[in-house]
C-alpha cells in the first residue's frame, strides 16, 4: 500500500540483500493470507493497526531477546506478590500488565520489593532513593501516588504500599 511498491516487494528484497535485520511489520491489512505471506516472506511479527504502543514496545523486546546474543550480564528481576520489577529496562508487571516506571520509581520499587513487610521511614527511603539525608516529603509523597496508581486495586484503601502515619510507609508482602 506504498506509493512505489508494497511491503511484500521491500520484504523480499530486504531478506535477498541481508537475512540479519530484524523486521516487524505494521499494517493496516488483517487478512489472515497477508500475515501469512508476510511471515512466509521473512517477517518476524506482524502487528495490525490500530496497535497499542506499549504492546509494539513489548512485541519489539521479545524479538530483541530471540535474536540477540545473550549477555554476559543477567537481567536483574525482582518477584513479590503479583508484581515483577525488570530493574535494567524500568518495567514493572502487575497481575500480567505492563507499565513503564521512572528510574526513581524504579528505585523506590525495588527497595519497597527487597523490604516487604518492613516499616520504613520518610527519610530512609529518601536517603535510598535519591541517595542524599535531606528529604523533600512532598516529592516522596508524589512519587508514592504515582506508585499506587499502578499498584493499587482501589485508590481509596492502598493495601500495597500502607502509610505508616508520622513515620513512613511499608509495602506489604502478603500476597493479597
């Protein structure tokens, strides 16, 4: 559906000239025979539009772990309850769906998964986070709405991440 061609033609040639390049093809056709031409072709997915990004990003990592060489470094994951925090690309999994976090978010997630159950204070995990005494109790209390948009069933009663009144916040490790 190009001016010049198609994506069948450029596909084909592509895989003529050089079988290494990684392709996912977006289009708008959704006819079963055309992803499967398009696969036969070379392609390595086939997404149609109208298309979610996040799941083109998700789409487009999982082929980049297919075809790379593996690293000598491991992927750090942390697991607790429903939630699984992939600390080297900032994505958190909660009960199966995707979400990009902030380095910072990341940070305050990841001492939040390793100390489950564990009353923290305000300046604890500011000193951790942001890796400095003083803290701004404001940020920090911005930074864990954010948190509990993604982490929380109901905004109304957090179960995950618990205020701990004058004190801090514990992060809840039940499972529940």
């Amino acid at each position: 559906m190009m001016e010049d061609g198609n994506g069948f033609e450029v596909l084909h040639y592509l895989r003529e000239v050089n079988a290494g390049p990684l392709v996912i093809v977006l289009s708008a056709r959704q006819d079963v025979q055309d992803k499967i031409l398009t696969l036969g072709l070379g392609a390595d997915d086939y997404v149609t539009k109208p298309f979610s990004p996040i799941e083109l990003v998700a789409r487009v990592q999982a082929q980049l772990r297919r075809n790379r060489p593996h690293s000598t470094y491991p992927v750090k994951v942390i697991r607790l309850n429903k939630f699984e925090l992939d600390i080297d690309n900032y994505i958190l999994r909660n009960d199966g769906m995707l979400f990009h976090v902030t380095p910072v978010e990341c940070r305050l997630l990841e001492f939040f998964m390793q100390n489950p159950d564990r009353v923290l204070t305000k300046r604890e995990i500011y000193k951790h986070v942001w890796n400095h005494e003083n803290f701004d109790a404001n940020n920090l209390s911005v930074f864990i709405s954010k948190l509990r948009s993604i982490l929380e069933p109901t905004k109304d009663s957090p179960h995950y991440i618990q205020s701990i009144r004058g004190i801090g916040y514990r992060f809840s490790g039940d499972g529940q």
